[in-house]
C-alpha cells in the first residue's frame, strides 16, 4: 500500500522559486519533491494549466473526476426526489 502524505492547506505550503527552462520546443519548470508528495502528483500524471490573473494555475487531472462531476447535473435532476425520500 502507498503511503500519501494528506495534502495540506495552500497557506501551510510555502512559495518557492524556479528557473523556466528550455526543454526542446517548450519549457518547464521543477516542483520540488515536498509539493508534488502533499498534492499526489507522481511522475507520469497528467496536469492541467491554465491562465490564472496574472499567473497559472496547474492540477493534477482526473478524467474520472471530472467525467462524474460533468454527469452530476444530470443525477442530481434525476434522482433528487428519491434522495428527499431517503432523508426523511
């Protein structure tokens, strides 16, 4: 079984700073070990970045996630009565 640390706040997680560098047509930058354990990045994963302000946001991307939370509109619509049932 792997071991992941829970991650943690943003505020716990201290900035930090790196050098963009060339990596064929592109470029990258490094996150360190402490950032990619406390938000269960492993190598291999794939994230998603986007524009943010005047910054970028980045995430790991769960296809699986994002699938059932574009089909939750649909099943809350769909079976919101029977859950109401339930509750009572």
């Amino acid at each position: 079984m792997k071991d992941v640390m829970a991650p943690k706040k943003s505020q716990d997680i201290q900035p930090f700073e790196t050098r963009l560098r060339k990596t064929g047509s592109a470029a990258g930058v490094t996150i360190p070990a402490e950032y990619l354990r406390r938000l269960a990045i492993e190598i291999g994963d794939t994230l998603e970045v986007e524009i943010e302000g005047d910054g970028l946001r980045v995430r790991k991307l769960d296809r699986d996630y994002d699938a059932f939370m574009a089909l939750y509109p649909f099943i809350e619509d769909r079976f919101a009565p029977a859950l109401r049932e339930l509750e009572d």
